[in-house]
C-alpha cells in the first residue's frame, strides 16, 4: 500500500478491530499503510459483488498484533477507495 490511504469500512469492519484489539479508523489505516507484498495471501473474486477481486492479507506481529484482513479497491470518478470488507485478530493455527 502507498503511504497515503484513502479507505471506506463497513460496519463489520470498525467492530473486529477495536473488538479485537481496542484500535479505530486511525490505527487501521496505519496498518493498511504497513502492508508489504510478503503479507498477500490470495486474491478471489467476490462471493457478494460480480466483478470484484478481494486481496487477502497476514500479518504477523504489527503494532504488536497479527492481523487477518480483506479488501477490493474500486473507483469513484477519478478517485481509487478502498473498501475493506474484514479486520480481525489472525487465529494462530495449533
């Protein structure tokens, strides 16, 4: 991600983050603009929206958190939005 961030959240995704952590928009967004190419996991297409790719993200240990998040960017005019669909706690695997 750039070092500027313009980003849209759903419902969903401002409860997972502070649920999870206590963080706000503010700290989401410092996240989004840590994200590395090693942190992608996948892309897919959307169960919800035809048309639309999500990208898939892992981090491990940021702001002392593992994160698991999703999102697809779009376009308003000339302006790109990222709509982040999910934020939470990345589930350590036992």
């Amino acid at each position: 991600m750039s070092q500027s961030f313009t980003g849209l959240f759903t419902h969903e995704t401002l409860h997972g983050p502070y649920d999870d952590f206590g963080w706000t928009g503010f700290e989401i967004q410092e996240v989004m603009c840590k994200l590395k190419p090693k942190h992608f996991r996948k892309s897919a297409p959307s169960q919800k929206i035809p048309g639309i790719m999500i990208d898939y993200y892992a981090v491990r240990k940021i702001k002392g958190e593992s994160v698991y998040l999703h999102f697809y960017v779009t376009y308003e005019g000339s302006d790109e939005l990222v709509i982040i669909n999910s934020f939470h706690r990345l589930e350590e695997r036992v």
